[in-house]
C-alpha cells in the first residue's frame, strides 16, 4: 500500500517533469493552428523544422558548434593529460604552488572574466573566431584535477617495468597512464562537449557572424528577431539544436549519468 | 643531463602549455580586472585615469546594484533549497524497486542535459500571456490571463520556477551515488528497533547524506550567480530591473554600456562572492568536517 503510494508519487513528479518537454513536442510537430490545441486527429508535421531550417544558417550553425566542442576537447585532453601528469608523477621545484595555480580556475571560472578576456581576445587580434571561444577553456583546472588524482591511482611498479624497459616519458604516458585512465577519460569528455554544446554568454560576446556562432547564439540570434512570435517554428527550431545531444543523451544514458557523477560539475 | 636537473625541466615542459593559457586567460584576467577597476573607463582620445575607489563609490551609490544583488539573493535562496529537497526526494524516490524505474529516472535527469538556450526559449513560450500553456491551464480553472514575465512581482518567481526544473535532476544523481553507499543494515536495524521510516530518514539517512547535501549546496550556490543565459532570453534583465542578476549587469554594463572599469568593480565583487563559496566548499572538504 505504502509502496503504491510511493510509485504513485514517483510517477506523478516524473510526468510533472517531462511534461514541459512532451508540449514542446507536441507544438513542433503539429500545424501552429493546433499549438494549443489538443485533439487527437490534429495532423503531424515537419514543416515547422523545414520552415526554420530554411529560415536561418543552421547548417552552418551545427558544423561551427561541432568544430567547437571537437577542438575544445582535443585541447582539453592533450593540455590536460601532460599538466596531470606532471603533477602526479614528475618531482619538480614548484609542484605545489603552480598545482594551487591551477585549482584557481574552479573558483575563478571563465564564464565571469568576461570583460577582461574580450579585451585580450581584441589585441590578439581573433574576435569573431572558433578560436576565441573556446581558448579560454582548453587548460581546464578541473581537466587537470581530475585526471591527476587518476594517474596518482596508477600502480608504481607498472611505471617502473615500463621505464626499465626502455620507455620515454611520453611514451610511459601513451602506454601506461591514457589507458588506464580511459574511464575518466570518457567521463571527462562527455561533461565537457555537453557544457560546451551548451555553453552561449561567452560565444555571445566574442562573435559575429555566420561563420563562427554555435547554435546557442544562432538560436537566440533566431528566435529574437526573425520570427515575430511563430512558437512552432521557434519551439521546433529549439528542439532542433538539442537534438543530437538528447540523442546521444538516450542512446548512453548509463554512461552519461555515471559520467556526470564521476567528474562532478563542468 | 644530469640527473638532478632533468625532472624539473620534464616536469615544467609537460605543464607548460597549460600553464600558458591559465596565466593568459585566468590569471591575468583576474589581475587585470583588479587593476582596472581603480581606472575609469578609457573614452575617445581620453585614456584610462587613476581614480582610486570611485567605481567601488558609484557601486554603492547604484540603485540597479543593489536590486541586481537583492534579486540574485532571492534568485538563490528561492531556487537553491527548492532544488536540493527535490532532488532529494527525486533521489530516494527512485533509490527503491518501481516499475517503470528508468523513465522516472529518464525524465528527472533529461532537463539537465538541454542547453538553457533552449529551455529558455521553450518556457518563453509557456508565459506567454493568454496563449501560453501556464494562462491556458489557469483558465480552465477561470482564472484571468497574466503577464507573468512582464510583472515585477512574478517575473522573478517564474524563472526560478524554470531554474529548479532544470537542476533538479542533475543533482539528483548525486543523492543517488551517495544514497548507494549507505549500508542498508543501518536503517534495518532502526527498523527493529521499532523507529518509524521518517525518523529514520531524519536520524539515520539525512545525516549520512550530510557531505552531499554541502556539496551540492555549493555547486548550487555558484551555478545561481553563474548561469545567466536566462535573463538573455527572456527578460533582459526587466520589467524595471525586476529579474537583474548580478552576471546579466556585470554583461549590460560591460557590452551594452561599454562602461569597462565599472564593470570590472562589479566583476570583482562576482568574483569575491565566488571565491567565498568555493572556498567554504574547500575547508568543508578538506577537513572531512562530517555529522556526528
């Protein structure tokens, strides 16, 4: 009895929850006569996706975002894993002071140095660039945190067979510690290209044209002042640029949550 | 080489294109804001002059401040505790067996993964006056339509009712982990003792919950004076200034206004604000300051 009660109220709260979702659905895919209408013989469509397709670049928008959120995290993942492991590993002068320099960043995010970061965007010369945007965020403190406390977790004597047998550091690196760091490293990625799939204030400000908006600020640029108030076609056009995430969201959902859990936030 | 010398140049070259971009784009930025904000803004052929704390002064004196800080406290001690207990009750509902466990699951946590842009634009649509979803289920019930956005009273509450939707379910997943670790012989053994489940939800589960619950807490904290793509869409900051957030004013005074130094003493004040929390979050962590 107790127990019914309790699914009852799980349910209730998750059709609470999805039901935002399941009108914005219901608004795209049908005529914006039946927006707010709901009758069972209301016709489906694609014609509010196709209208906001052919309305704004977003071809365009959908590959910028893609070069964004794949350079991000190539950068992320190269910077990352040399700073970790030199922190883990490596005994040099310094180690803890510059290691505190980098925990500065969880606490003095990117998304606030806003106005400072523009203006060195401007005097190098790259506003309105793929580069601009993410620059910011390719040494990423939390990267660095995460993937060291798993290099520390990496049994000494595998280190050591490898260098007696005559490894390199990198390449210890390369067949040691990325191997066994792959867990994380999914993690990692998943967090990273979700944030940045989503990330606007910041490519906001620093861009300007077709050629370098993600979709967040083509959405915006979109829905803001093309379309007077057509909710179908905006709704369908939100829908849209979510897509492939939610996609990839509900194809890996296990690996998804437990990836978020394990790095935590960003 | 000798043997001394080389792990210091290894260790330095391995951080060292890291480091580069931390100094330029975290670091110096930091710096520089602070610096800035002692200077007024460079206008036209007139540069950038030394004026101590004036800006902190015209802070203090800015009416738009002060409501902008008033509302982001509100924004956050409105969306904060709201989210974290449902997330908790989220969490403990779907800890157990229940039929159907994945999609309650599923439809917690999927608002999480949507960009707020997004969400934005779609809630947008739900306030809409007299066409939207919230007047369409209020008339049913007779009730008058509502500028919901367009209201100083209730443009506030609205986008914190958005916020909480979207948050929840993310940290969710952090009472579920932590809800994983508790041995379930504790709470049998209460139930022998003939404790009923609120009390041991409340004596025996809550406390254990307790480092999440900081965690969370901070992370919650922080994301309310960090995320502000919201306001962008759907208020920019008005009716009167009514759902100014701390972040929107340091964006409309700095890229609207073009008001550089001032926007550099408010970004000091975001960034202090910040700072406190995430070091609480530190000592907290640090000293494993746990229940007893």
């Amino acid at each position: 009895m107790r127990s019914a009660l309790e699914t009852a109220a799980a349910w209730l709260l998750a059709l609470i929850w999805i039901l935002p979702l399941a009108y914005a659905g219901w608004t795209a895919f049908h005529p914006a006569a039946y927006a707010t209408a709901f009758r069972f013989d209301a016709p489906l469509t694609l014609a509010n996706f196709a209208a906001a397709w052919q309305a704004a670049p977003f071809a365009r928008y959908f590959l910028n975002t893609f070069l964004l959120v794949t350079m991000i995290l190539a950068a992320q993942l190269v910077l990352c894993t040399l700073a970790a492991f030199a922190f883990a590993r490596i005994e040099f002068r310094g180690r803890a002071v510059a290691f505190l320099l980098v925990l500065v960043q969880l606490m003095v995010m990117p998304d606030v140095l806003i106005v400072e970061n523009y203006r060195t965007m401007a005097r190098l010369g790259i506003l309105d660039s793929l580069g601009a945007i993410g620059l910011p965020y390719m040494a990423s403190g939390f990267g660095i945190f995460l993937l060291r406390q798993t290099f520390k977790s990496v049994p000494r004597e595998l280190d050591e067979a490898a260098r007696i047998e005559g490894a390199g550091l990198l390449q210890l690196l390369w067949r040691v510690y990325v191997p066994l760091a792959r867990p994380v490293y999914l993690a990692y990625g998943l967090v990273s290209v979700s944030y940045h799939w989503n990330n606007f204030l910041w490519p906001l400000i620093v861009t300007n044209s077709v050629e370098t908006r993600p979709l967040t600020v083509g959405l915006q640029i979109f829905a803001s002042t093309d379309q007077g108030i057509d909710w179908s076609i905006i709704t369908a056009a939100s829908l849209m640029t979510t897509a492939p995430l939610l996609v990839a969201f509900l194809l890996f959902q296990r690996q998804f949550v437990q990836s978020f859990l394990r790095a935590g936030i960003r | 080489m000798p043997s001394r010398l080389r792990p210091q140049i290894e260790g330095w070259l391995l951080l060292l294109p890291a480091a580069v971009l931390l100094a330029l784009f975290t670091h110096y930025p930091t710096v520089a804001t602070a610096i800035d904000s002692l200077f007024s803004t460079p206008r036209g052929a007139r540069g950038a002059v030394y004026v101590g704390l004036d800006n902190y002064a015209e802070m203090a004196g800015d009416p738009v401040f002060w409501q902008a800080l008033g509302n982001n406290l509100v924004f956050a001690l409105g969306t904060v505790p709201a989210a974290i207990a449902l997330a908790l009750l989220m969490a403990l509902l779907v800890d157990r067996k229940l039929a159907g466990r994945d999609f309650v699951r599923l439809a917690y946590f999927t608002p999480t993964v949507l960009p707020m842009i997004a969400v934005a634009n779609i809630w947008l649509f739900f306030y809409t006056p007299g066409y939207g979803l919230v007047d369409q289920l209020l008339h049913l019930l007779g009730a008058p339509s509502h500028n919901w956005l367009g209201s100083r009273g209730t443009v506030l509450p609205c986008l914190m009712v958005m916020t909480v939707w979207k948050e929840a379910g993310f940290f969710m997943i952090f009472y579920l982990a932590a809800l994983q670790q508790i041995p379930p012989s504790l709470g049998e053994a209460a139930a022998l003792e003939g404790a009923s489940r609120w009390t041991i939800f409340r004596r025996v589960t809550f406390p254990l919950l307790m480092p999440t619950t900081l965690f969370v807490l901070v992370n919650a904290l922080i994301n309310s004076f960090r995320l502000v793509d919201q306001i962008i869409v759907m208020t920019e900051g008005g009716p009167d200034n009514a759902s100014m957030l701390l972040l929107y004013y340091v964006f409309e005074v700095g890229f609207k206004y073009w008001d550089t130094a001032y926007a550099a003493a408010l970004t000091v004040l975001l960034l202090a604000l910040l700072a406190a929390l995430a070091l609480t979050q530190f000592l907290y962590f640090d000293r494993r300051v746990h229940y007893r």
